[in-house]
C-alpha cells in the first residue's frame, strides 16, 4: 500500500450524508474475503478511503483521476474470474459507462478479461513503471489501444518515453 493510500485510508470516517454531499467524487467499491474475493487497486490515488467493515472499502476519486481496479474471484475447485479495468473518474454530467461497484460510473479505458489477458496488462503496467513513469499518467488512448490489441489478439504495444514526451507535450497545448 503506498503512502497516500495508508494516510487515505486512515482519515476519520465521514457519514453517509458527508459522502452524499461528494456527489462530483466518483466511488469505487473494495472488497477481501480470502480465498474467495479481492477487489482491489493496481494504480491509482484516491482521495479518500472510506472503511465500510473490516472486508469492504470505498475509494473516493476526483473527475478525471485513472485508476485500476482488479477484481479476482474464487470457489472450492479454484479460480473463476481474472478482471481488469482501467477507468477515468468522471462527474454526473459526464457520459460516461455504468460500471458494477462504480459509482456514478467511469470511462472504461480499458477491460481485461481472464487470466492470460490480465497477465499480459500487468506486464505493461509493470514495465511503464520501471520506466518511472506513473500509470496514472498514461495517455488514455494508449489504455484504448492496448485494449483493442487484446480484444483483436494482435502483439501489445509498449509505452515508451517518447510516446510519454508526446503525451504531455499535447496536453499542454491550449
């Protein structure tokens, strides 16, 4: 858990009529139950990490922070589900796709089913870190592209600096 998730997660917990009034905040539902459920963050800094119980969290992000949510799930004969998602959080009013545990919804960058598809998206995340740059700082239309490699069974492509350089340079124009 890094740092600003560990100083999140031990914020007092606010009422529900705090939350309600962080309606522009997008919530993101956590949960662990061994050996059966874990549903977690790869990348991303919340706000805030509310604690529901000891098994079930919400994470609290603002308009257009990326994150990665896992969701791994299991029974007695093994596991059943390999999810992965990348998502931009988003207000109210924005378009956005209704996402179970997602609330009020999020752009889905990109979506990951199965093992092998989620190892592979591990490994990019993996190596774009190695490169010190941060995954919340990808271009979005890389998440889209890496997507749509999966999805077609075509080879991934990598994230290198120079896309990054060229990523930031277009977002800073006016």
């Amino acid at each position: 858990m890094n740092a600003s998730m560990q100083s999140a997660r031990d914020a007092p917990s606010p009422s529900v009529a705090e939350l309600a009034g962080q309606a522009a905040l997008t919530r993101v539902s956590l949960a662990f139950v061994a050996q059966r459920i874990n549903l977690y963050l790869r990348f991303g800094t919340p706000v805030r990490v509310v604690p529901i119980d000891r098994r079930r969290r919400v994470a609290l992000f603002v308009p257009s922070a990326v994150f990665c949510r896992i969701r791994w799930e299991a029974n007695d004969y093994g596991t059943t589900r390999w999810q992965l998602m990348v998502m931009q959080a988003c207000t109210p009013w924005d378009v956005a796709q209704r996402i179970p545990g997602v609330q009020p919804g999020a752009r889905l960058l990109l979506h990951a089913e199965g093992e092998r598809r989620v190892r592979a998206v591990l490994e990019r995340i993996d190596a774009i870190e190695a490169r010190d740059i941060a995954a919340t700082d990808v271009s979005p239309a890389y998440w889209h592209t890496l997507g749509n490699r999966l999805a077609a069974r075509l080879p991934l492509p990598e994230y290198g600096a120079a896309r990054h350089a060229a990523w930031l340079a277009g977002r800073m124009l006016p």
